[in-house]
C-alpha cells in the first residue's frame, strides 16, 4: 500500500484533475490510498466568503462556478456536488444575518473545499471504469481536540485509521480511497481543521497508521530543492533527506511540507517521497530517518522575509537565572513565537514575524530590560549536517564577506541541521544566491 497527496494546484481544474487520475491508475497496482486538497485556491476563496458573509454579503458564485463547471467538463453527475453548495450556501447565510463567526464556524466552512474535490475525483475515476470511493477524514477516523484552525490529531487515530482501511490493504475491498486532506472532527462531532498545508499531515498519519510502503506527496516541481528556484535558477533537486532536515526546511521558509506532517512517519518510519506530477519517472525526494551513503553537508538553503529582532538586554534587576525566564514568560503572555534566538548570560536577540504587533510585549519587558527592535529582516536558514558546521561558516561567511553582506545576527539551532542568520530584508535572495553558489557550484 502507499499513500499519494495531490495539493490543490494539482487538482485545479478538470484537465489536471484527468491528469491526476492519470497518475493514479498507472499506481493502481500499488494499491493507493489518495489524499486530496481543495481545488486551487478554494480554502481561500471561501476565507474570503466568510469574510464577506460577516460584512452581510453572501457570495460563493466563484467558488459554485468552478465546481459546476469541473464536474460538467469532467461528465460526472454533478448532485452530490449541488448538496454541498447548498449547505455551503445556508451556513454563509446565516453568517451574514449574525454577523460574526467562530473558529468553529470557520472549520465548518472550510471544510466544503476538500470536500467537494475528493467526490469529484472518486466520481471521475470511477467514469473512467476505475473503483473509487470518497471518504471525508473523520469517516477512516480521524478524530482531533478542538483546538479549532489548527486542530491537533489524538492519539486514537493510529488505531482508528486501519480498522477502516485494512480492508482494502488486504484486498478485500478493491475501491481506491480518495480521502479529505486537512480535516477531521473533534470528540463533538464539530469539523475541525489541521492548520493550513494541512493534507500533508492527513497523508502521513494515513502512511504510518497504516505501515505504508512510502507516503507520496505530489508536486509541481523536482521534489525538494536546494532553495527556491525563483530566487537561483539553478536550484536543483535534492535526492535524499532526513525527516529532521525536512522538518527544518518547512519551519524555515520552504512551502515544500506542512511541519507537522513528519511527526507520525518519524514515529513509523515510513519513507515520504516528494514528487513531481509532470515528470512522473523522476525519483524526486526521498524523506527518510537517516541517510544512505555519506551525509551531505549542506542540503538545502531557505529563507524567510519580513521578520524583526527584539534585542533585550537586563538592566541588571534581574537575577541571571530569572532573566531569561521572564522573557519567555513575556512572549508567552503576548502569544508571539520566537523563531530564531540568540543569546549571553545579559542579553538575548529573537527574531519574531514582522507582522507581530509587539507594543504590549515590549511594554511589559520594558520593566526590566533594555529592549529594542530592528525591523526589515529576512532569516536565511542553511539545512546542513552540524558536525560539518565549522567549515560550512568558515566557507559560508568568507564568500558573505567577499560579497560585503553583513551579519546581523546567527544561530545554530539545537536540531543540528540548521545555521540561520539573519541580514537585511533587502539582502535576502542575494545571501541566499551568494550561499547557493558557495555551497553548490
Ligand atoms: N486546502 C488547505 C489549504 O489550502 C489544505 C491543504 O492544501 O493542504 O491550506
Ligand atoms: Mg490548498
């Protein structure tokens, strides 16, 4: 058995829908369970309807016309379809006559999008003479907190899932699963939504419940590769990682993986392949515990733009035990996550998300340190092997010096896949293009 996860560009429109089946049935033998996200840019376009729902207007023509219009060009009996836009259609209504929604309400209407894409594939595919059937996620067991928009799955679902899908792993039944990406249901019974990216995690969770020969997750490009071929054109694929390397790449800028999603198949071992839905020979990447042959030094560089650092620095009132505790404690109160850190015994540097509004933070850290912040930051973050790490700075930082880049801040992270540093906003791709050249050419 394996698990094949197409994101939402993947499933589009019809043609990439035909092409999606395509894939499929050249797998069939394989006996796949399929993992789909909403069509394109569905989830957002619904955000966007609640949005106007709670301004009193009910809007969902956009998101109807593409649905209808796909499952016509598709030539699959478009009924089940209809049903869901009218339920989509009532709960936005009612939206706009309170006008506010919960978190709760918000899941609920999501959750329409995956929906509404995995009846559309297992009816395709079984137009096509191949058996198909349609499960949303809570009907295999996923079941999650309500912690909703970024629910986390219980523990039951290990067990859950294969009471559900060992049958088709045994061959008794021969219908092709196509299961909802992203959500599931809390204890309640309420539709719950994994956070955003979250198919990755449906996919994985299903490939390690499950023993899964490997976990596919479909793309558009080459797998994994060594940084975003927008910023370096000749970005190229990475054959192998480790789950703690792909865990990294994902917190750190690259869009490749939600970072959930390698918690369970670290759990099962279970190997993940990135792969590329145009070229469908390639081997893409491998995600796997440790790796091959020799370890590589340096595997992928990614970069995140718009961040700010916080430089705090004890005015002394504070015991050097109790300071850094009261820092955290202050980022806590606020809720802003740290990312990237930097410390000495009476001073501490962390990088937040630009977007953060820090006055109440920097108020109450105020009390007892020195506190300012520097805006217009980007975090480079080079994915490498740390018992490499003194020649991969010493290499790195000669050609950032060549190339008169300035340092303002560095970090090795205590995963020991991960350097980051932090320069200017404005720098961002050159540090990036001047590494990729340092560490691939
Ligand atoms: N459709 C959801 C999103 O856009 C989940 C996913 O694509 O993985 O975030
Ligand atoms: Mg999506």
């Amino acid at each position: 058995m394996i698990v094949m996860k197409f994101g939402g560009s993947s499933v589009a429109n019809a043609e990439r829908i035909k092409h999606v089946a395509s894939i499929i049935k050249a797998y069939k033998d394989k006996k796949p369970v399929v993992v789909l996200s909403a069509m394109g840019d569905t989830t957002d376009n619904l955000l966007d309807a609640a949005d106007k729902a709670v301004a009193g207007t009910v809007d969902i023509a956009g998101v109807a016309k593409l649905h209808e219009d796909t499952a016509a060009e598709l030539g699959i009996d478009i009924g089940t379809i209809k049903d869901l836009l009218d339920e989509l259609k009532t709960l936005l209504t009612g939206i706009s006559m309170l006008k506010e929604i919960s978190r709760r309400s918000r899941d609920y209407l999501v959750s329409f999008g995956e929906r509404m894409s995995v009846r559309m594939m297992a009816a395709y595919l079984q137009s096509e003479n191949i058996s198909a059937k349609f499960y949303d996620a809570w009907d295999i067991g996923f079941i999650s907190d309500s912690n909703y928009m970024s629910a986390e799955l219980l523990d039951e679902v290990w067990e859950n899932i294969p009471q559900h899908l060992n049958s088709y792993k045994n061959g008794t039944d021969v219908a092709i699963p196509i299961v909802t990406g992203f959500i599931a249901k809390d204890k309640k019974g309420n539709i719950t939504t994994l956070g955003r990216g979250g198919s990755d995690l449906t996919a994985t969770m299903i490939g390690a419940a499950m023993n899964a020969e490997e976990v596919q997750t479909w793309k558009d490009v080459d797998g994994i590769l060594t940084t975003d071929p927008r910023i370096v054109k000749e970005a190229r694929t990475v054959p192998e990682v480790t789950y703690e390397e792909a865990q990294e790449l994902a917190m750190f800028g690259s869009q490749v993986l939600h970072p959930r999603s390698m918690v369970p198949v670290r759990k099962s071992g279970t190997p993940v392949r990135v792969k590329n839905s145009y070229n469908i020979e390639s081997n893409g990447t491998l995600i796997v515990e440790t790796h091959s042959g020799k370890v590589p030094p340096v595997c992928a560089i990614t970069s995140v733009k718009h961040v700010a650092i916080v430089d705090i620095v004890s005015n002394r009132m504070l015991g050097a035990c109790g300071f850094l505790a009261h820092i955290f404690n202050n980022f806590l109160k606020w809720n802003i996550s740290i990312d990237v850190i930097a410390t000495s015994e009476v001073s501490v540097s962390c990088t937040v998300n630009g977007n953060e509004n820090l006055d109440g933070l920097l108020e109450d850290l105020g009390k007892a340190c020195d506190v300012s912040v520097r805006r217009n930051k980007a975090i480079v973050t080079v994915i490498c092997d740390a018992a490499h790490s003194s020649a991969i700075l010493a290499s790195g930082f000669e050609a950032l010096a060549d190339e008169g880049i300035n340092v303002q801040m560095i970090s090795q992270g205590a995963s020991k896949v991960n350097i980051s540093v932090i320069v200017d906003d404005d720098e961002s791709d050159r540090t990036v293009r001047v590494l990729h050249k340092a560490y691939f050419d």
